[in-house]
C-alpha cells in the first residue's frame, strides 16, 4: 500500500456531488468576482469564528502583508514573531518593510509567551502570532503584554482554522487574524484564497479598500492597493467546505487520538496539547533524533512524510540579509531537524492509519 503524507483528491470527494452543483452554479451565474458567493462566506466564516467581520482575500500571504499594511507597520518598526514558523508569516511583515524580532518556540512548537518581553524595544509596533500545526497559542499571555506596552494583536491562522484558546476561536484575540485557504489547510479551497477576520469597523472596510486596487468607489483611488480579491468560484467552493467543518475537524482529530494512543515506540516525541488550547491537527509531527533515517525507513514501506519546515527562517537565504547565525535560535534549530509530519488528511482509511502506525512502533 502507498500512502502519501496528504490526499486533497479524498477531502474532494466526501462532497463532490455538493462541490460539482456549487461550481455550475457559480458558472453559470455570469458573476466571477466579489459578488455574492465572497459576501455571503465573508458572513458565514465571521460567524464560524465568533468575529464581526471577514473580507476575502486572494492568498494567506496576502491576508499577513495587508495586516500590516492597514495598521500602518512599516519601515523602523519591529514585530515580535515566533522563529518557529512557516516564512509566509515573516514575508507578511518584511514586505512592509518592517524588521522581524524572532521569538524562540514553546514545548508545543508556538512562540514561547515567557521569551517575548525581553524583545519588545520602543520600536515594537506589533506582536504576530503563529498557531502552528493547528494547535491555538496562549492568547491570554500575548494580549496582556499588547495591552500593556499598546501593540497591536496579528494572528496567523492559516493552520488553525477552528481551534480554539479558552473557549475563543483563533483570530479573534487581536486587531487581525489572518487565513490561508491553500487547498492542503484545514478549510481549503481548490485554487488560492485567504481572507482577514477583525472585530474593528475601520480595519474591515480599509481592507476591502486595499483589496480592490486602493479604491473604495470605482476608479478614484486612495492608496496604492492590490489586487487581492476572493474570486466567486473559491468562496462558492469555500461555503461548501465550511459547512462541514465541524466534522472535519472531528475526524482529524480521530485520527491524531488513534496516532497518541497507538504509537508507542518510546524513540518518537509525540505531540502534546497546552492546557487551554485545542489543536486541529492541521499537522501531526512527532521529533526524531534520526529523523532522516525514519524517513527513508518509512518511504521503503511506502509511507510518504513531509518536514515543516527545514529551514527556519532566520537561516532562509531570503533572509540573509537580516544577519542571523546557525546556533542563534537553537531550539527553532533543533526542531528544524528533528520535525517530521506524519501522514494527516480527511478520508484517510483506518488501514491506512494502522500502516502508518505499525511502521513507526516496528523503527528500530
Ligand atoms: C500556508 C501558510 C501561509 C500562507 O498562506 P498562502 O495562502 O499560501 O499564501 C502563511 N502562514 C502559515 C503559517 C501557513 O501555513
């Protein structure tokens, strides 16, 4: 049996008659770009999230840099930024200009909330936070340290939709929070999508400015925008997924208790939840010190496994030119090397669970 570490085809066809009826529908509509398939899941995923607002955007990059770009960050301000992170969370705040403060991970591979004041100077404007592999950060710790030294709250929720910090739903603890709908996310879509959510009035309605070239009323211009809309197609396809992600999400985490439970070989570090925090298991990743001896143990039985990420972002070559150094943020380091994301998909079969786990508890 080959099993390969994500199977967007299997997440396609739990709703394929759904989806195909959705994408005649909006073919045949005549209406291709912000009309009401994007205005209707804008108030269907404010709603999924407990905000007050959504606006649909065309990437999860997008949704970052354009973050940052409505709260006015930009150059000689400093964001405080997990090192453990996906680069799209960096990119998001470099494009403006603004200077990355990495912040070394947690236990549970999010920003450490005890290591970020020692980084805020007079120059931090911004804290962003990463809910990596699906698992929700300490979000009380973080806003109280924005409160107090007055910096804005950016969430990056592109593997955590749906997660949750004490009962609240990741990306609505700050200013913005930030989704990706990559088809290989949670929710995802079948080309590229994102979309902002916000509690503030001015921050949604500046962004559907922004979005759309700058300009609020057609052909007079404000700014110097993007193009950045959430086209009908996605947002039709979208609305389908959403309306199921309650089960979605449960079968992932199906999966990842079958993988707590039954994975016993005591040489792999298993994933742990923080107290407060539910995880969505947009990734299971466990560590290994012989991590590229597993992986070509679990490829020869057929068993495909990806690392996120390899390189950290600091030691990326698009960031040379901030100066970092192997061995300045070991522990982002060490789980650089030692990370490795098990196969994870909705529509994964429970044989093809028990491979992977009879794989793993036979690794000598
Ligand atoms: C996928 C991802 C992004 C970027 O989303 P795109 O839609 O691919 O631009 C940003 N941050 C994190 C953590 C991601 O996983």
């Amino acid at each position: 049996m080959k099993i390969m570490p994500n199977r967007l085809d299997r997440g396609f066809e739990k709703y394929k008659e759904e989806f195909e009826k959705k994408a005649l529908e909006v073919l045949n509509s005549g209406y291709y770009i912000l009309g009401k398939e994007v205005s209707s899941f804008e108030e269907e995923f404010a709603s999924y999230t407990g905000a007050k607002h959504c606006v649909g955007l065309a990437s999860g990059l997008d949704a970052l840099w354009l973050a940052f770009r409505v709260l006015g960050v930009g150059a000689g301000d400093e964001v405080i930024v997990p090192a453990n992170t996906y680069i799209a969370s960096v990119m998001g705040i470099t494009i403006n200009d603004a200077t990355p403060v990495f912040v070394e991970p947690d236990a549970f591979y999010n920003i450490d909330v005890d290591k970020i004041r020692e980084k805020i100077t007079p120059k931090t404007k911004a804290i962003l936070v990463v809910h990596l592999y699906g698992q929700a950060c300490n979000m009380r710790k973080v806003q109280e340290l924005c409160k107090e030294h007055d910096l804005f709250l950016v969430e990056d929720c592109a593997q955590s939709h749906g997660a949750y910090y004490d009962g609240q739903m990741t990306g609505t603890f700050g200013d913005v929070g930030c989704f990706s709908f990559y088809p290989s996310k949670n929710l995802g879509a079948f080309g590229d999508a994102g979309a902002i959510v916000t509690n503030d009035d001015k921050i949604a309605d500046d962004m559907r400015m922004y979005r759309n070239y700058g300009s609020r009323k057609r052909y007079y211009n404000e700014v110097v925008g993007a193009n950045s809309r959430l086209d009908e197609m996605q947002a039709g396809l979208l609305r389908v997924r959403l309306q199921h992600m309650s089960e979605l999400t449960a079968e992932r985490e199906q999966i990842a208790a079958r993988y707590l439970k039954e994975i016993t070989n005591p040489s792999m570090i298993l994933p742990t939840i923080a107290e407060g925090a539910t995880h969505v298991w947009h990734q299971f990743v466990i560590r290994h010190d012989r991590r590229e001896e597993l992986i070509a143990y679990l490829a020869d039985k057929g068993i495909g496994t990806i690392v996120h990420y390899p390189i950290p972002p600091h030691l990326s070559e698009a960031y040379a030119y901030l100066g970092h150094e192997a061995g300045d943020f070991p522990i982002t380091e060490q789980y650089a090397d030692s990370v490795l994301s098990l196969p994870m998909y909705n529509g994964m079969t429970e044989e093809e669970q028990t491979v992977v786990i009879e794989a793993l508890n036979s690794f000598m």
